[in-house]
C-alpha cells in the first residue's frame, strides 16, 4: 500500500485556521490509498504565489484535474481536498482579480462535486460559507452563478453541511434573489440549492411557487 500522507507543508501557515470542529476534520483524514500526484502538490503551493497569472493557472489546474472528464477525478479530488487545498482556495476569493476568484470557485465546485468529506470541510472552513454568501450578491462580481454552484454541490453531496450553509448569514436571501431575478442559468442552480437545503431541520423560508416557476421557466 501506498505510505501515509505527509503533513501538508502549507498547513501552518498564518491566515489558516486550524481551530474548533475544522480542526477535528483535518484530523480525520485518512492515508491516500493510491499514488499520490506530485504535480497536485505543486499546483496547491502555487496557490499562494503573488503573480497572479500562476494562481489562476494553477486554481484551474486543479478544477481540471477534479473534472469528471478526467480518469482520475475521484482519486484527485480526495489528494486535493485532503492537501489543504481547500484552505488555499478559500483565501483567493478575498482577491479583487475576478479571474482568480472565478478559478478559486470552480476548483471548489468541482471538488465539492460527489465528495462529501470535502463538502464539509468547505463548509466547515472558516469564513468561506460567509464569503460565498457575500459572493451571491451582484454588487460582489460576475461570479453568483460559480459561488451558487459551491452551495449548490456542498448542499446535494453532503447533508451533515446544510445547517451550517443554511445558517451563514446572508446565504437564502442571496440565493433566493439569484432565484428570482438572476440570469436563467443562475436561476436554475440557485433553485437547486434552495432544493436541496430543504432537507436541513432548520428549513430555508420556501419560495413562493410563482417564483419557482418563474427560475425554472426559459427566458
């Protein structure tokens, strides 16, 4: 079998929060079964360059490499998740360059997408649910739709995340304007994760069908 992972060198960095129950996860990881990719582990290094151009090709890098074109998507997604990627990621959407934002939410998208360790360690990561949320709003950017698709994925891959996502401040009222008055595409993902936040306990105020009707419907 493969040897145990080794701590991720970018874990003690400053600006990463290790504290409460993320902690707890990260503690959870278990060894890589498989071979693990070195390019992967440069890539996640990149992430914290300051030539932007190295960032972004390296956020789209691993969106890539998650996609589930590739043959290994499944094995890349739990290295990536699992190297502190994550954290890496989640740090880039406080960046005012709209490109590395919009590579940061794709890789976490994807990632997110059928894996539902690293579904929770986004939703566990500290202030990355909030950001999101803030990300909804128009006045953020032209990426709603990319951080809808976040929730969208962490709410449908992972029900132990949706009352943490349903309780970020500012997320249903964000996806419920999404829902209402975004472009038709964004409509239709936004409603897709007030869908699949319905399961938590703590239930999202529903749209009225007029409105679910209205996202749903071709402009």
């Amino acid at each position: 079998s493969a040897p145990s992972s080794p701590p991720h060198p970018l874990a003690g960095r400053a600006g990463i929060s290790r504290a409460g129950s993320f902690s707890n996860l990260e503690d959870a990881k278990p060894d890589l079964d498989f071979e693990r990719d070195r390019n992967i582990e440069e890539k996640i290094e990149e992430l914290y360059s300051d030539d932007a151009r190295v960032v972004a090709s390296a956020a789209e890098y691993l969106f890539e490499k998650s996609h589930s074109s590739n043959p290994r998507s499944e094995q890349n997604k739990i290295q990536i998740g699992r190297d502190g990627a994550i954290l890496a990621l989640a740090n880039l959407l406080d960046r005012s360059d709209e490109n590395i934002r919009y590579q940061a939410l794709s890789a976490l998208s994807e990632i997110a997408f059928r894996d539902s360790w690293n579904c929770n360690a986004i939703a566990l990561c500290p202030g990355l649910l909030a950001k999101l949320a803030e990300l909804l709003h128009p006045n953020a950017g032209e990426t709603q739709e990319d951080a809808a698709l976040v929730i969208n994925n962490c709410a449908a891959f992972c029900e132990e995340a949706v009352p943490r996502i349903v309780a970020a401040p500012g997320m249903i009222e964000g996806l419920t304007g999404l829902a209402t008055t975004g472009q038709p595409s964004t409509r239709g993902i936004a409603i897709g994760a007030i869908n699949s936040l319905s399961r938590c306990e703590v239930r999202p105020t529903p749209l009225p069908i007029s409105d679910v009707c209205h996202a749903l419907s071709p402009p």
